[in-house]
C-alpha cells in the first residue's frame, strides 16, 4: 500500500496496480474461446473524455434521467441515513451526480469526508480536485484499486456512518454470478450504520435499449474501439482499429445489452508486451461489455436475498430507472 498526501484535504493510497492486471486480463480474454476484454478498462484517459460525451447524446437517457431522480430526492436520502455522513463512491468518475449528495450532506454537516474508489489514478485525481475546489469543507481520499480493495480497506477503518454510492448502472455489467458475489463484498464489508445507494437501470423497450448503446453520432463505437487503442498503446499490440466495427446487440433471454467489437476480415494481430499472436476469423467478436437491465421486484429481491433492507426505491414516473437505498 502506497499513500501519498497533497495536503491535508487531499490523500491518495495505491491499493493495487492496475497495469498489471491489464496484461493478465487481456491475456486471459483474448486466448478464451469466446475472446473478451474487461469493461472496466474502457476508463483510460481517452475513454473517460469519450464516456462523458456518451452521457450527452439524446439516446442515452441514463444520466439524465439519473441526475433527474437526485434533483428531486438528494435532501430525502441523505435524511434517511444517521449522521454525520461519510461518503464513498465507486467508481466516481467526475462525480457529477455525486455532487448533488454533497450539496444535501454539506447543508446538514459542517466537514464531510468523500472516499472515491477507482483502478484509474488519473481520472481519480482530476475528479478529487475538481472537488476540492468547489467545495472548501471536503476532504478527499481517492482509493486506488478494484472495488474490493478500498471496499476492504474502509472496513478496516473507523469511523462514523458510509453512505456507499454506486451510480450510473455500472452494476449492470455484471452477470448473474458476478453480481451474487459483489452483493456478498458489499454486505460482508458494510455495518449495520452505514448505508447503500445503488442505480439501477430498468428493462424497456429493446429499440431504446440498443440505440442507447449505437448512437448516430458513433461516440459509442469509438468508446468500444478505444479498447483496442489501449492495447496497443499499453501493451505493444499492432491491431489494426479501421478492421473492427462496433456492434450492440439485445440478448431477451438474458435481459442484457451486449456490446462487441467485430472483426471485419480474417487478420491476425500480436501482442508484444505477452509475446503471443492471435488469429481472428471474419465475423469473429470480442465481447467487451454486458449491460444487465432489471425489474424492479427483481432487484429488490436480489438485495433482500444478498441481507439488505430496501428502505426505499427512489424511481422516475416512467419506471425507467432506479436508485435503491438499503441497509
């Protein structure tokens, strides 16, 4: 563990390197039979400027009608949790959201402590000084690592009641195991006073869905492609980008969203950093992201199975999406 301090509003501790993990992902997915590489490397410097561009193009409603539901219920949620409040996100991004709670803690309490756990430093630190900036009574500690680790690590800590907020539908992109075991991190390292905030987003109609992730103006794909840019950048591969093309695709039976990267002719591509090459047939995909979309009982009885309280589901009026707070 490597802590590193700015000043005495800002600390950030290295809890995992994740170029390491790069290699062994990329490793691992791309000599599967059905080759994969992990969505949560989307998020480099590229990807996190290209993602925030997603979250302005008319199809994909999520953020919008996310932040809609914080505007109208922030002050409501916070109410809901003991005080005073630490808040930790994952994930966190530029925190845009986020920083509506802030805005209803900040109105109730004199300091707040903000914990933003992610495996990306650059995109932690940027976001971190963006709210320092903004905001002259937070301090910031960004945990660098998988959700895990700082998960983890604030266990080991002391200290007064978590607000854990998990926004944007990220736990969408887990499949049906994956989620069972992220619920049970969730409620092995979460006491009994600290609370979770979780969106979700909801099943609707498949065209919305799909054109959500295939936008008309192509950030979308080049978001997708961007993967194949971080391989080669990070990792000395030689794929040749212009031979793929994004693709989105509704799975019914499994209720998800799934994003590919197609390979337009037959090639062959060599990744120098792990000294193997791969052949990639016309047609043949690498699955970069799965998007799970939920009914509401559905993820309410996932929580409750998991050993949480709902203690209320925060909705639109259209039922598109929603923030559950549970205990």
């Amino acid at each position: 563990m490597t802590v590193e301090f700015r000043d005495d509003r800002y600390a950030s501790i290295l809890l995992r390197k994740a170029e390491d993990d790069f290699a062994r992902d990329v490793r691992a997915g791309l000599t599967a039979p059905i080759k994969r590489l992990p969505c949560k490397y989307f998020y480099d410097e590229i990807g996190s400027a290209l993602f925030e561009r997603i979250c302005e193009v008319p199809e994909y409603y999520l953020p919008r009608v996310e932040t809609c539901i914080l505007e109208a219920h922030a002050a409501q949620m916070i109410d809901s949790c003991p005080r005073p409040l630490c808040l930790v996100e994952l994930g966190c991004g530029n925190s845009r959201k986020t920083r509506l709670l802030i805005d209803a803690c900040v109105a109730q309490q004199e300091q707040l402590d903000f914990y933003g756990i992610d495996i990306a430093p650059e995109c932690l630190e940027k976001g971190a000084l963006q709210l320092l900036s903004d905001y002259p009574h937070l301090r910031v500690v960004g945990l660098v690592g998988e959700f895990a680790d700082g998960l983890g690590f604030l266990a080991g800590q002391a200290g007064g009641p978590r607000l854990v907020v998990f926004l944007g539908s990220t736990i969408g992109n887990f499949d049906e195991r994956e989620l069972r075991d992220f619920l049970c991190v969730l409620r092995k390292n979460l006491r009994p006073i600290d609370r979770l905030l979780v969106g979700v987003d909801l099943l609707k109609d498949p065209a919305r869905l799909v054109a959500a992730y295939d936008d008309a103006q192509g950030v979308t794909a080049g978001f997708n492609l961007n993967l194949l840019v971080r391989v080669n950048r990070e990792l000395s591969a030689d794929f040749d980008v212009s031979a793929f093309r994004h693709r989105a695709v509704f799975n019914a039976e499994r209720s998800r969203i799934e994003m590919h990267l197609e390979s337009l002719r037959d090639q062959q591509v060599r990744v120098g950093a792990l000294n193997l090459q791969f052949n990639f047939r016309r047609g043949e995909m690498i699955h970069t992201e799965n998007c799970y979309k939920h009914s509401l009982d559905g993820m309410q009885s996932l929580l409750i199975q998991a050993g949480f309280e709902v203690l209320r589901p925060f909705s639109d009026i259209e039922q598109q999406f929603c923030l559950f707070l549970v205990r």
